[in-house]
C-alpha cells in the first residue's frame, strides 16, 4: 500500500490527439500538449551549446509541446505517440511527460502519485509496459491505471453506463457497470475526429483545388494605398520542410476549419435538402476564402451511415454501436444504460451530435425502453452544451484520485518490485 505523506497526486489522460494532465480534484487538466513529438538533426545547435573542444554531436533531437512544434525547423519529421494499438517508441512518451509534468505541472515524478488512464480494451502487455517505465524511468512511488470511459462515466456521477468515447482516431463504446468496463460488449471503430478532417482536407484540396498554406510557408506584409489597408502575401521557399511536418500543419488548419464550420444535423438529411443548408465562410491565415455548404454536414453524417471502407470494417453508424454495445450486456442492465449514455471524447463536440443520438438511437431500440443521451465531464445531467467533455476521462480521473477512499488503492513502486506484474491486475482490475 502506498502510505506517502503527501496525497496529493496528478492524472494524466494519454490520447492520440492530445496528452491531458493536471491535479487531481481539479476541474480541468492544467497542461494540454499534442501527442506528437518532432525529430530532427541537433548538430548546428549541439555546435553552439556545448563548449569549444567538445565533439560536435551529430544526432536525432526530439522536441514536444505545442509552441516548439508550431516553430519549423527544417526537415523536422513529426511523429505520432500512438501508432496502431500502443506506443512504439517510450523516447517519445518520455519527453511528453516530462514537458507535461515537469514543465508544465511543475511537480517531481519521484513523488507524486499518478493516475493514469487507458483505452477500454483490456491490454495487459500495454499496462505492464507502462508500470515498468513509469517506475523504472520516472521512479513514480505510485501509480494507477483505469479505463478512461469508467472515468468518464464517473465525471457526470454515474457508475453505470454505456460511454461513447469519439477521440481523433476511434470511437468506442463501452457499457460500465458498477464501475468495470464490460469487455464483452467494447465496440471500437476507426472512425474518429481525424477521419472527418482528412475528408474535409480532400474535398478542399481536390475538389476545390484550394491550397492550404501552413503559416511557415508565407509571409504578409501590410500595405497601405491612400489609406486602404491589405496584406500581401509573399511566398516563401519551403524546399527543406519534412512531409510529414507539411501534412501536420495543413491537417491543423484543416481541423480548425472543421470544429468551426461542420455540424450534425439534429435529422438524417439526403443530398437534396443538403442545398438548403445555409452557407459559411472561413478564412485560412494567407487570406484564402473558403465557402462551405452542404459539406458542412454531409461530412458529419458520415458518422451516422454505413460505411465497410473502414479498417475496422462493418461499421453501420454510431447509434447503431450504441444498441448493439448495449444488446451484449446482460438482459439486466440494457434497461440502465439506455438511460444514461454518455458523450466522452472531442469528437462528440459538433453541435447536434448529442441530439442527434438522442433522436436515432430510440428509432432502433426495443420499444417501451426510455432513452436518455447525457454529456460527460461534469457538464451535469442532460448538459447539451460542455465543452468539458472532450476532458471528461481526465476529470473522472480527478474526482477518484482525490477521493480519500482511494488513497489505498495506489499501486507503490515497493508492491511492484516485490510481487511483480500480478500487481498490476491485482490492484487496477
Ligand atoms: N469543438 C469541436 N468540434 C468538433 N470536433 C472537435 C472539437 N474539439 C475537438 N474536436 C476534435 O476532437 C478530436 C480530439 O478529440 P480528443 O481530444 O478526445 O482525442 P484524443 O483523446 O486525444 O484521441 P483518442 O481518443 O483517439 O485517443 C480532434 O479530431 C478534434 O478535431
């Protein structure tokens, strides 16, 4: 058992998007960094750091955090934490705990308990990976790992639900009850807030053959011509941008036009009353107009179509994940989740999305059954708006660890050395 002095501890929330971390019993994460990390080569700059005489160093520097990634470098590579199911390279998950810790919390790993959350598929290699490095590289006393959507369904008050968790790379719903997430019943999808992106990047850049300029990639200059103002926009030359680095910043400016302009329909709609929808306009930073019309939520409906193109393959849209999730659970507690679905994860955040569910998922459940959709993240029960969900696992985080019955369910790095990885399911089930 872990018997620090001081309780107070920190949670973190590892996604594909973005690294969540804060103080536990806190509202919302304090240090919010892209899951993302950049490589490239230090020599010039090893040359200037260290002292005259010293070998010059000729090797991969990896930086993180959203200020230096948004600096280019040239042909700086940008590489995702997460690739496929877990994290290939700890180097990375490495400097993005230390820049969100250390530099951005401010706290010593080496004494701070650490919640962690994961995905709600049971993973026990990914668990003992992550024990192991945080106890070994980060000499953590103590640390905890639960699945995120338990937590959020604990964010909203609830220890029975059926979370739909829509992130940047996959959705995934999963019935909890009583507080255990009901492996049986997990539905995941490769369908995220990144699919919509990429799409809605594929109907700017080669339907409309609008380019999309990254910010590194332009220069304006203001002009003044008796007395009207205008920019003019120099290019600039960006033959030493990494490809990579290139795609991350157009998918950035992208996802921005995305959370901007799209939105679910609170109905289904056909392509016919698509012309109806009232049109937009957004302007990317080199002062390029964009109009959207009907894409502003032909994109969205994807999410509620089938669709076998996906990896994940038979995907048949989310309210139906929804009921068949909750057709795997016991016939006991279809009735309790019905009641209490909740809305985790970024994705969820267009407007409509919570009453379109709300709408479609009763359309297909068994009759007499009352539906209700609620967000996550405390935004309260029958909250349409919180943009809090997109933090709702990390806040569910929060309240457990700071509750004082908890305290006595950290795993400490002397239980794990003594006994091993049987500690881990023992004490985090
Ligand atoms: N207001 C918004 N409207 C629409 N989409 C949004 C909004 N805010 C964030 N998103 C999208 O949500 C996604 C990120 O969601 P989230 O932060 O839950 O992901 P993550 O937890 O890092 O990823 P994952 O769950 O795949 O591990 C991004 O694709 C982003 O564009």
């Amino acid at each position: 058992m872990y018997c620090g002095d001081d309780v107070s501890s920190v949670v973190v929330d590892i996604g594909s998007y973005h690294t969540r971390a804060g103080y536990s019993g806190e509202d919302c994460p304090r240090s919010v960094i892209p899951s993302y990390v950049g490589l490239y080569d230090s020599q010039g700059e090893d040359v200037e750091m260290i002292d005259a005489g010293a070998v010059s160093q000729s090797r991969r520097r990896l930086i993180t955090g959203s200020a230096e990634l948004a600096f280019k470098r040239d042909a700086m590579e940008i590489q995702p934490l997460l690739q496929g199911d877990g994290i290939p390279n700890f180097d990375y998950l490495e400097d993005i705990l230390r820049k969100s810790l250390i530099d951005g919390l401010m706290i010593n790993p080496k004494e701070t308990p650490m919640l962690f959350t994961e995905p709600p598929i049971h993973n026990k290699e990914a668990r003992l990976r992550l024990t192991e490095f945080m106890f070994e590289k980060f000499q953590a006393p103590a640390i905890f790992i639960g699945k995120a959507p338990v937590y959020a369904a604990f964010s909203c008050g609830r220890s029975t639900a059926i979370v739909i968790d829509s992130g940047h790379r996959s959705t995934t719903a999963t019935p909890v009850h009583e507080g255990f997430a009901l492996q049986k019943c997990i539905i995941k999808h490769d369908i995220g807030g990144q699919y919509l992106t990429q799409q809605l990047q594929q109907v700017l850049e080669k339907e409309r053959k609008i380019e999309i300029a990254p910010r590194y990639s332009f220069k304006k200059k203001l002009y003044n011509n008796n007395g009207t103002e205008g920019f003019d926009i120099m290019r600039l030359d960006t033959a030493g941008v990494h490809p990579s680095y290139a795609n991350w910043c157009k998918e950035e400016l992208v996802r921005d036009v995305k959370e901007e302009v799209l939105y679910v329909n609170e109905d289904p709609i056909d392509e016919r009353s698509m012309e109806t929808i009232r049109s937009t306009q957004y302007e990317l930073p080199d002062g390029t107009q964009v109009t959207l019309q009907s894409e502003r939520v032909a994109l969205t409906e994807k999410l509620f179509l089938p669709n076998d193109k996906l990896a994940s393959g038979g995907f048949t849209g989310i309210h139906h994940m929804v009921v068949e999730s909750i057709g795997r659970a016991d016939i006991d507690i279809r009735r309790d989740l019905f009641q209490n679905i909740v809305l985790a994860g970024g994705n969820t955040l267009f407007k409509g999305y919570l009453e379109r569910l709300q709408r479609q998922v009763p359309e297909i459940s068994p009759q007499n059954v009352k539906v209700k959709v609620v967000s996550g993240g405390g935004g309260g029960s029958g909250s349409t708006s919180g943009s809090e969900r997109r933090f709702s696992s990390w806040v569910g985080g929060s309240i457990l660890s700071s509750l004082g019955s908890f305290q006595q369910m950290w795993m400490s790095r002397q239980e794990f050395e003594e006994h091993g990885a049987i500690m881990i399911e023992r004490k985090c089930p």
